[in-house]
C-alpha cells in the first residue's frame, strides 16, 4: 500500500511538474524572434524617443530585434485597439500614457478597447509631473496668492489646456481650492504656452518640458509642480503639495500586453523594461523629457492602472466634463 500511495502521488504531481517546466522554458525561450512595440505617438514625441531608447536596451539584451511601430491618431486609441487584438505572446506590446488608460474611457463617448479587460499590465517605466505657470502680469508670486486672487474674481483668470492632463490637473486645483478659472481649449499644449507668454491668457498646469524653457527665460512664472514633493528636475520651485496638502498630480508611461499573454513571457518583458531603465541611455531621455524612471512590475501597475482610472473618472465627472 505506502508504494502504491506514493505511485499515485507521482502520478498527481505530473501534469504540476509539467506545467512549471513548461513555464519556465516559455520565459527562457522568450524571445525567439522580433519584438514590436506599438505606440500612439508619432515620431519625435516624448514616447516615441522613450520607446526607442527602451527598444535599442531590450535588443541588446537579447539579440533579437526591437522594432517601434508609430500608430497615432485618436488619442492612442488607434494603437490602443491594435494591440487588443494582436496574437497574445508577448512579440507585439503597447508603450502607452494615462491618456489611452485614464483618461479616454472618461472623455471619449466611444473607445474600441477595454483599458483593464484587453491588456495585461507589463511595467510602469516613468512618471511625471507639471508646473503650475503663470503671465509674469498675473499678479501672484506663490500659490495662495493665485488661489487669493481667484476668489477674489471667480471666472476672470483664463486657462489654457492642450492636453488631457493638463486639463484634468487644473480642475482638480480648482476643485481642491475652490477656486473657478475660465478654460480655453488648444489642441496642443506647445501653442497654449506661446499664448500664455503672450498674454492671451493668464495660466497653465503643463509638462515641464514644454513649460520650463519659458521660466528659464523669464517668460514665464512658476508657482509650483504637481508632485507631492518638489522634483530634482526644478529643486528651486516648491510642490503644490506644500501650500495645498494633498495634491498630485501626474502623468505616467507603461508597457502593456494583450491580454492572455502567458505570465513567464510577460515577466520576461518586465525585467527587460527594468533593465533598461537601469542603463544611463535610457535614464538621460526620460530625464530629457521631464519625467523620472519608476518601474512597477505587472502586479503593481495593475493595481495602479486601476487607482488612477477611477481617480481620473472622479475628477472629470465632478468637473462636469462631457464625452466627445
């Protein structure tokens, strides 16, 4: 009997043993032949250089080819909604924004992708955060001044905006301050910022890259970034945070997967983004761009992805924000 028990015992463990040797042969074999990874950007853009810079690391590092493929158009939806449907093996994945997996879902009426259901989180690569700027003629040196002179003039102060991000931060300050500013909309941030050192209108919450240049060059005041604490990339100018406890606000890139891909292969792709965000290569371009390196594995940034839809969902609904 104790032989016969320990042959059926065998016989149960099997197919388990099966399975995790099979599983850990996907994850070495992976990859076996060229990675594609689609974007929502064209060219040039901050994530079309990240994804590149990233691409060039991971093809070091296996000897594979790493291709990026430009699908822009509808707010990353177009890309967003082939990648859904690519074949689920890890050799086409998603380089993508809080735009395609925060805010779309909340500001498109129709999207053809579900940002949770359709994709399996890789790795978060790099945050980062905006600068509340103003007219040097806005008469406002520091945030509770500019809250100051708000309500002082509900509807008087104009903001311009030329991205999802840009707007949702600023109703969040207003919603934080219970202050009400004028928005005026842009189809770009870069147009807004040359407007606001005009003097067309009075301030912005906008990426530092296209922010700072401006406060460089005495174009433009800063009052303040949007992370919890003041960024190393602006030392000199306080968080928000300081003079409003509690406001952040960010926006982020990630890597992502159609979903059902195996979890080895997309283990395997998180500790290549890892290792490249390790590289100085890789680190110089999301410096360059204003943002910092933060990885997050898959199981993290699926719970994150999840915190920042709804928090996004929340903002624009109390903003009174309707679908396009």
């Amino acid at each position: 009997m104790p032989f016969r028990r320990s042959v059926l015992a065998l016989a149960a463990l099997a197919p388990l043993t099966a399975a995790l040797f099979s599983t850990g042969v996907l994850a070495q074999a992976f990859p076996a032949k060229p990675i594609t990874i689609v974007i929502g950007s064209t060219p040039g853009s901050a994530t079309d250089g990240l994804a590149r810079s990233v691409a060039a690391e991971m093809a070091k590092a296996t000897g594979q080819a790493v291709v990026v493929d430009n699908r822009a158009g509808a707010f990353g939806s177009i890309a967003a909604q082939y990648v859904a449907r690519a074949q689920p093996d890890g050799y086409t994945v998603f380089m993508t924004t809080n735009t395609t997996q925060s805010a779309n879902p909340h500001l498109l009426k129709k999207i053809a992708y579900d940002p949770i259901k359709d994709f399996a989180p890789v790795s978060l690569l790099a945050r980062g955060y905006l600068a509340l700027v103003v007219n040097p003629q806005v008469r406002a040196s520091n945030v509770a001044e500019l809250v100051a002179l708000a309500k002082a003039s509900p509807g008087k102060l104009n903001y311009g905006s030329g991205s999802s991000s840009a707007q949702v931060a600023t109703e969040l300050f207003q919603q934080s301050t219970g202050t009400q500013f004028n928005f005026v909309p842009y189809k770009a941030n870069p147009p807004a910022v040359m407007d606001l050192v005009g003097g067309q209108i009075d301030l912005m919450i906008v990426d530092l890259t296209t922010s700072l240049p401006q406060v460089k060059a005495g174009k433009l005041r800063a009052l303040g970034v949007s992370s919890a604490r003041r960024s190393p990339l602006v030392p000199d100018v306080p968080a928000i945070g300081e003079s409003l406890p509690g406001y952040e606000f960010g926006y982020w890139n990630a890597l992502y997967a159609p979903a059902g891909t195996p979890a080895p292969v997309v283990h395997r792709l998180s500790s290549l983004v890892r290792d490249a965000l390790a590289t100085p290569a890789v680190r110089q371009v999301i410096e360059q761009t204003g943002q910092e390196a933060s990885f997050m594995g898959p199981e993290e940034l699926a719970k994150f992805q999840i915190g920042e839809l709804a928090r996004w969902g929340k903002i624009i609904k109390a903003a009174g924000i309707q679908p396009e």
